[in-house]
C-alpha cells in the first residue's frame, strides 16, 4: 500500500469536516431548527454541493 503525504491527508481531513458539517445543517434543517443563513451562505458558494442540491426541489 503506498503511504500517503502529509499534505493528501490535510486535504482529505479538510474535505471531510466540510461534508460534516454539510451533513450537520441537513439534520439540523429535518429536526426542524432554524439554521441560519444556510441558503444565502452554504448554497452561495457551493450551489452543486449535496445539501443544496437536496433542497433545491
């Protein structure tokens, strides 16, 4: 197996906190809480990402 770099790993640890919290602000729009800023911040600058094309209906 080859070993990866350190800085493939920062990047993969950066890509992974941002679908966190992609996937915070889903739970937390199903559970029903007000989260603010989510369409003017999140979908501004990512409108492909998952979340905004999930509730872009």
């Amino acid at each position: 197996m080859k070993k990866e770099n350190s800085s493939n790993i920062l990047e993969k640890i950066d890509v992974a906190k941002e679908r966190i919290k992609e996937l915070e602000t889903m739970i937390n729009h199903w559970e029903g809480m007000e989260v603010e800023g989510f369409w003017d911040a999140e979908c501004s600058i990512n409108p492909s990402s998952p979340a905004c094309l999930l509730f872009n209906n």
